[in-house]
C-alpha cells in the first residue's frame, strides 16, 4: 500500500510539475523575442560584415590594377 501511494504522488508531482512549465509567462515570451531579435541582428551583421570585406578587396584591386 505504502509503495502504491508513494508512486500514485510521485506520478502527481511529475504532472503537475509538467503543466506548470508548458505556459510561458510574458517576461518569458519577451525574453524569447529579444533572443530571436539578437540573433538577426548578428546574421545581418555578419553578411555585412561579409558584403564589406567583398567591396574592400574590389576596391583594392582597382586601385592596384
């Protein structure tokens, strides 16, 4: 009997501890949006960054040909 209800509470705290973490509260969503807006910002980043090195080197090549 004992072993019953220590996995009968055991399998309740699992599932409430299941539901509670499903829901994303407003600082959570907020906080997922700022990731999502960092990480864009560094990809349009880094293809400048790309776009510059490319117009660099055509530059210097113009200059020394």
């Amino acid at each position: 009997m004992k072993k019953t209800l220590s996995y009968l509470f055991i399998i309740l705290a699992l599932s409430f501890t299941i539901i509670a973490c499903e829901k994303q509260g407003k600082m959570e969503e907020m906080g997922g949006k700022a990731d999502e807006m960092m990480e864009d910002a560094g990809d349009k980043m880094k293809d400048m960054n790309e776009e510059l090195k490319k117009k660099a080197k055509e530059a210097k090549e113009a200059v020394t040909k």
